[in-house]
C-alpha cells in the first residue's frame, strides 16, 4: 500500500480480464488472511510475499489460497539459503534499495544460477534492457523486469518494455535505458 505501483483490489478486478494472462500479486507484509482474501477475490496464479514466513504460515496459507495458486517467497540474496527448505513453489531473489521491493537493483546473481533447481528462482533486482539476455542465458526459472521497465516509480515505459521483448527474441541489440 505504500508504493507508488500498489493497487486496491477493487480496482484492480478490470486488469485481469485479459484471457491468458497469468497474474501475480506482491504482498508487502500483509496478514496472511489479507493475502489469502485478496487471491480469491482476483484469482491470482501467485502470490508473491515479502515477510518473514516459517514452514506453519506456508502450510496455513495454501490451505487458504484457490487450488492451484502459487506461493513464491521473496528473498533478499545474502539471506536465501536458510528459507530454501520451505514448501513455497519459488523463491524470489531481489536485492532491494530500500523498504519498498519494487526499488529493486541489481547483485551478482550469477552464482544463483546453480542453487536450487534454477527454474524455480525468480531472478528480480535491476533488471532491464541492458541485461535481460545475459539474465536469460543463466536459466533462472522467471525473471521480473518491473522496475528495469518504469520510466518513473510506478509508470511503466512501453519502449522500454519494446526493448527487452525484442531482448529477449533476439531481435535487435539490447539498448541501454531510455
């Protein structure tokens, strides 16, 4: 609720008309009732949590969520290793410049490509046109480009987003941001 990007559920409802698309909900310490409500409300494909959780709040959340939705818990790099034994279907790897996880820059994410099984890490944190394909050929399961593609807080850059597409089709050269 406190980003520039959050959105009430309320108003979100008309976004996921679109047949096809599979939508993510980032949750900022909410409780986990909140989350569990909001997935329903919107039929989320997953939530993705950043909170301290324990392997309790994982069981106690999914029996709360729609069949099928997925739990991804979000992840500061130095501190990944200790929460890969929860039962959560991927971890998201960020680096944050602040409190807020969608001020997100980049780390050395290079040597995470052989943790876990990499397709279940969602590689996030200062991704953007000048290193999306360098990202890709490391085999991370997703990679999220949210603030990589914003050409302010919030405000996403549709050339922008052009480029890394056409990153990530091989069309092109991979520009620097706009």
């Amino acid at each position: 609720e406190k980003s520039p990007r959050a959105v009430m559920p309320s108003s979100a409802e008309w976004r996921f008309d679109v047949p096809g698309l599979r939508w993510v909900g980032v949750f900022v310490d909410q409780p986990l009732s909140e989350i569990a409500a909001v997935a329903q409300q919107l039929k989320l494909a997953a939530v993705q949590i950043h909170r301290d959780l324990d392997e309790a709040a994982v069981e106690d959340l999914r029996q709360n969520l729609p069949i099928g939705t997925e739990i991804w818990l979000a992840l500061q790099p130095d501190e990944a290793t200790a929460s890969f034994n929860l039962a959560v279907d991927r971890w998201v790897l960020d680096r944050r410049k602040s409190g807020d996880p969608m001020e997100q820059q980049a780390f050395d994410w290079s040597a995470w490509a052989t943790k876990k099984p990499a397709n279940q890490l969602v590689l996030a944190g200062g991704l953007g046109p000048t290193n999306l394909s360098a990202a890709r050929r490391l085999g991370f399961g997703l990679l999220d480009v949210n603030s990589g593609v914003e050409s302010q807080p919030g405000s996403k850059s549709v050339p922008l987003i052009q480029t890394c597409f056409n990153a990530l089709r091989g069309q092109g050269k991979e520009c620097a941001s706009a």
